[in-house]
C-alpha cells in the first residue's frame, strides 16, 4: 500500500513541477499518503504520475479528496451535471486549449486543482505546458512589483470558449451557454496563494481583454509583458503523455498549454476540476 514514506517526488525542474513514483490510485490511499501528495502540490505546482490506469470513477474519487468538483459550465448547459469532462481533439475537432490559460478564470470563483488523465495519445505530438506564476511574480523588480500591485484584469470567457464548446457539445448547447453563463469577471492581478501565502501573478492570457482603467494601449503593453514571463523557458515544464499518465495541478498559481503540434491526429484526455472555497484574493 502507498504510505507517505513509499512515495518518490522527483522534481523536474526548480521552478516547477515534479515526477511522483511509488503510488497506485486504484489502492486507497491513507491520509498521510495524501497530505505529502498535497505538500509536494503545494511545493512543485504541478504533479505527473505514470501509469495510473484509472475508471473515470476512480479518478473523480481520488479528485473528491481535494475538494467538492467543479460541474463545467458546459456539462451544465448540457443538463447533465456531470464532473468528468472528455478533451477530444480530431480533424473535425481541433485542439482547443491552444493558449495560456487557467481554467475558468472568467468566473467569480474558478477551480482550484485540475487533474487530467491520458487516455488516448497521438504517434507523435500533443504534450502539455505548464508555467508557474509565483516564478513570474519573482521575476519582476521590487518598483515594477508595487507598480503592478492593486491592478484588476478584466476575465472574458471570449469567442473561443464558446467556438470550442460548439465544436465540443453542438450548436445548441453553445448558445445555451452564450445565454446563461456569467462571461466576464475582473480579478487582482496579483494574488495571494491561499495555502502557501505567496503571491501570484493571476495572469491567463487567453483570457484576460484588459486591465481596467487602463488606456488600450498601456493595457496591451502590460499584457505582452506578462505574457513574455510566462512563456520563459525557465518558470515552464513540459511533458510528454503516455496513456495511464495522471496530471495534477494547482490552478491558483499555473497556467497550462495544449501544443496542437498532433493536429489532425485524434487525442482523448479525461479531466475534472475541484472548486476552492473562496475565490482569488489580493
Ligand atoms: C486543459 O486545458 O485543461 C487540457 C490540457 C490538455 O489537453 O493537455
């Protein structure tokens, strides 16, 4: 059985993420298996286990121990409720996450922990990025820190959401979610880790449109900065999927990429998402 002592955290890099061997989700896994799990999240932002060949039942009660899960607004739209999502690209269905982002930052209260499994792969292609936003916090200067500091950044769902929902579920259930979901939220630019205290600079690109009160320009301005933080090869991993490979990270301090370099190759990832109790705070 995996026991705290059993499990090998092996970071990846020093900004962010870790490989986690001797662990078996289909096994309970004890209390204090799952609190070093949760320290190591909380240490390395992103988590990465082979072979985990989970049911989707299995991997929403391993998700349930972080926290109630997120029902995505579409699965709403749906009417179904349901927890678990399928991200499946194909020629007709190109790939979607496309573009820095968290998920869901554009509502009030966005999830805290995503967890993605591997189901089916392409030949070649089709990695995952992820950048940590406590390290583009570290970069910036203490001036250019406090001039950042109390700036809001205006979230919007945006066109592609709603085109990548159509290619998803239909048309009809894109036009339900066009009608009924809050689409627009404003959240501090720079955050505080509700768990860790660090701050976090809560930026999404594929999502934020402005930073309010700003003239156009200045806006973009900052924004292409920030953008240049992220992208920086040092604050990123990168990983490679096989099949039964399990993601787990921390929406609160990350931002993630799809490469769509399998394109039209197909690409089957299974997700859920856990909600936090509070939304994003200063
Ligand atoms: C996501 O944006 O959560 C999906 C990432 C992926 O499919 O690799």
């Amino acid at each position: 059985m995996t026991t705290g002592s059993t499990l090998r955290i092996t970071p990846l890099t020093k900004a962010i993420g870790a490989e986690v061997g001797g662990i078996d989700l289909r096994e309970p896994l004890p209390d204090e298996a799952f609190d070093a799990l949760q320290q190591a999240l909380l240490r390395h932002q992103v988590l990465f286990l082979r072979d985990q060949p989970l049911s989707d039942a299995q991997h929403l009660d391993f998700a349930r121990r972080f926290g109630p899960l997120t029902i995505h607004p579409t699965s709403r739209a749906k009417g179904t409720g349901a927890h678990v999502e399928f991200i499946e690209d194909d020629e007709q269905s190109p790939p979607k996450a496309t573009r820095w982002h968290s998920d869901l930052t554009w509502l009030p209260v966005p999830p805290k922990i995503g967890i993605l499994s591997a189901r089916l792969l392409p030949e070649t292609g089709g990695d995952t990025m992820w950048s940590s936003l406590t390290a583009a916090y570290r970069a910036l200067s203490l001036p250019m820190r406090e001039r950042v500091e109390g700036l809001i950044a205006l979230h919007d769902a945006g066109e592609q959401f709603f085109r990548g929902a159509e290619l998803a579920a239909g048309k009809e259930i894109a036009d339900v979610l066009r009608a009924t979901v809050s689409q627009t939220t404003e959240h501090p630019l720079v955050v505080r880790h509700p768990d860790t205290g660090e701050k976090v600079l809560y930026f999404s690109a594929a999502t934020i449109t402005k930073i309010v009160g700003l003239h156009p320009a200045e806006s973009r301005m900052w924004l292409d900065f920030f953008w240049s933080l992220v992208d920086r090869a040092e604050h990123c991993v990168r990983w490679r999927w096989r099949v039964d490979d399990l993601a787990i990270w921390d929406e609160r301090c990350t931002l993630h990429v799809a490469l769509p370099d399998h394109y039209p190759a197909r690409r089957v990832m299974r997700r859920c998402t856990v909600d936090p109790e509070i939304g994003p705070r200063a």
